[in-house]
C-alpha cells in the first residue's frame, strides 16, 4: 500500500507540474518565450524524481516486472489527477486560460485526424525519453531539457499529460476529447519505447 501511494503521488506531483507549466504557456502572449518556461515543469519532475509517465513508460522496455507496470499506470493516473483540478481551478481563477485553452483545443479536435495525432504524439515520445535520458546519463544536465522540450511543442507534437491539462482547463467534454487524448498517450507510449527497444535489439544482435 505504501509503495502504491508513493507512486499516485508522485505521478499527482509530476502532473502537477505539467500544470504549472502548461498555464505558463497558455499564459504568455510570446509562445517562443513560453515554451521555454514551460521547460521548468519537465526539469523540476527530472530533478525531484516525480512520477511522469511519457518518462516512464520507456522503463517497460527493460522491466516488465508487475511492480515496474504498476509504477508506469499509477504514474498516469496521477498525472491525470495532478493535471485535471488544476486545469478547472485555474480556468475558474484565470479566464484568460480557459479562452486560450479552448481555442487550442478546438483547433487539435478540428484540424487533426487521428492518425495525425497518432503521429505527433510518437515525435513527441521519442523527444521526451531523449530529454529524460540525457539529464539521467549526462550527470542531470539540463540542456537536452531545454532544447527538447521547446523542439516539441514548436513542432506541433502532442504530449498527453499537458493535454489532459488543455483540455480541462478549455472546459470541453466529449467523446471526441477522451478519444483524443487516448490517442495521445498510445502515440507517446510508442514513441517512448521506440528507442530503448532498438537499443535492446541492439544488445541482444551483439551477444
């Protein structure tokens, strides 16, 4: 019971931080200076070891273990619970946000395919578990961080966790919404496993 609270809140943490770096984004006029503050949000979960699962779920590829599975889908249900109640409090305190939100969010529902954000959403995978492994192999450098993250959202990718907070914030419910995000989080669960499991290939080729 223990070890499953440490993870939902640790995934609650990293959620929250997405939020705070999501509202940072929605929230300035500049979108080059606000994809760069909203790198403090990936930067903070790397450092304090916060439970994000478009970080974790790469994780799967080398520990299919119940324990390491329950880290990856408690970690997104948490991040679900740090991205929701944030997105509707701030909606309520700043309307600015949910204006933005919604027409962010309309955009992705009418101007996507599917298969479009399928798509995105692997980009987006493989740029986070580059990100997140450089910090872990390059003595936590922040540089890869900091370029990452900006490269992503500048692409146009989608990343699920800062979904789940536009789409709370923009006050859209549907069954088009919960399909997109879906969509999202198997785009990045892909794009997430894409490169560990080549490099896992590698390492059984060369044995």
């Amino acid at each position: 019971m223990k070890k499953v609270t440490g993870y939902v809140c640790g995934g609650i943490a990293a959620g929250l931080m997405i939020s705070l770096g999501s509202a940072v984004f929605l929230s300035c006029e500049n979108r080059y200076v606000g994809c760069l503050l909203f790198c403090i949000a990936l930067y903070c979960i790397c450092v304090k070891g916060y439970y994000l699962y478009t970080g974790r779920v790469c994780g799967l590829v080398d520990d299919l273990s119940k324990d390491n599975f329950s880290l990856v889908f408690l970690s997104l249900l948490g991040n679900l619970a740090g991205t929701v109640p944030p997105a509707l409090l701030l909606r309520a305190a700043i309307p600015a946000i949910g204006e933005k939100a919604a027409s962010l969010c309309q955009g992705k529902l009418d101007g996507q395919e599917l298969w479009q954000t399928f798509v995105r959403a692997v980009f987006c995978g493989i740029i986070v578990y580059l990100a997140v492994s450089i910090f872990k192999e390059e003595n936590r450098s922040p540089v890869a961080i900091f370029v990452g993250i900006p490269a992503f959202i500048l692409s146009g990718y989608e990343h699920s966790i800062a979904d789940m907070f536009y789409f709370g914030a923009s006050g859209i419910v549907s069954v088009d919404a919960f399909v997109f995000i879906v969509t999202v989080i198997a785009g990045n669960s892909v794009g997430g496993i894409l490169l560990p499991l080549f490099r896992r290939i590698d390492r059984w080729a060369k044995s």
